[in-house]
C-alpha cells in the first residue's frame, strides 16, 4: 500500500525514497497515509533520513 501510495504521488520510485518504505511501514495505516498524501518528497526524505549504512 505504502509503495502505491508513493507511486501514484511521485511516479516511479527512486533509490531514496525506496530506502525509506521499511521506515514508513513503522507506523500505522492510520498514521502514514495522511503523511504520504500529504507531504513532498524532500518533506519525507526529512521526517524519514535513510539509514546510514553499517558497511559491509
């Protein structure tokens, strides 16, 4: 749903914001929805930052 969500708003999903779903998913239907509706891409990219990555 999440991932629908984003696409109908940005098209298709880039790198970024595909970073980010595992963290939005965090929170309810309830919660995210109006947030993914809502909110630009670079307003998520702040409330979401990606993870930094632990290396391999």
């Amino acid at each position: 749903m999440v991932e629908n969500l984003l696409r109908v708003r940005f098209g298709e999903l880039d790198p970024e914001i595909q970073a980010i779903i595992s963290r939005i998913l965090q929170l309810s239907p309830e919660e995210f929805t109006p947030l993914l509706l809502q909110c630009s891409k670079q307003e998520l990219l702040k409330r979401f930052p990606p993870e930094k990555s632990q290396g391999n």
